[in-house]
C-alpha cells in the first residue's frame, strides 16, 4: 500500500473532490486512512437510504472512513457541531470543507476492486480481487 495526502481548501466538495483525487491519480482501489478538517454546509445521507440530512452550520469532522473503486467513493462521515453532539451517516454530495481537510488515502496496489449488483442487498457493493 502507497499513501496519498493532501489539503483541502475552503469551498471544496469533499466527496467529488476525494473521487476527483483518484480519476487523477489514476488510484483503481483506495481507502480513506484519515480525514481531519470542518465544513459548513453538510449533506450527508441516513440510514435504510430513505432520507437526507441537510445543514448550513459549522461542523468538526471527527471520524472519516470508506473505500473508493475505480473513482467511487463509499465514505461514511461522522460530524460534531459546536456543541458537541454527534451526526452521522453516508457522505454525499455537497459537503464543502469549511478552513480545511487533510485527507490522505491508501492506495492498495496489490487489489483491484469493482461494484456490481448484489441481489441480496439491493445494492452495487464492492468486490475486492487480489492481483
């Protein structure tokens, strides 16, 4: 496994700018190792993918982790506002980094990863495959 960091600055979308890292960098299968940063404005998605939660306040990134295939990205998020309560759920779309994130990937090398349907979930789920 090799490592990828990097900064991201205000305004950035935090999920397209992790996939657009990847495309050009030409990473096949990554992980996120960490994330540290605040953004302020989020969107991340809830459990059983029935609903979204949607917030233009300041929040702490206290836990970042998923896996990225073939430029996309499975990323969990978890966030704490000002007073330290919790929120969590599937990172999406129009999550901007607030001052900054430093993110850095592993890129896993040895593996080659694709997403096909799986009847049993109902869902494109990754498939890992040793080289």
């Amino acid at each position: 496994m090799r490592e990828l960091a990097c900064r991201l600055k205000r305004g950035s979308d935090l999920k397209e700018s992790i996939e657009k890292i990847c495309k050009e960098n030409d990473i096949d299968t990554a992980i996120v190792l960490s994330g540290v940063g605040c953004l302020y404005e989020v969107r991340i998605r809830l459990a059983k993918a029935e609903g979204f939660l949607e917030d233009k306040n300041d929040y702490e990134i206290v836990s970042l982790n998923g896996t990225i295939s073939k430029g996309s990205a499975h990323i969990h998020i978890a966030l704490s506002d000002e007073t330290g309560k919790t929120i969590g759920g599937h990172l999406s779309e129009g999550c901007l980094v607030n001052t900054t994130c430093e993110l850095v990937l592993g890129v896993l090398e040895e593996y080659t990863s694709s997403r096909p349907f799986d009847p049993n979930t109902g869902y494109d789920e990754i498939n890992f495959v040793k080289k």
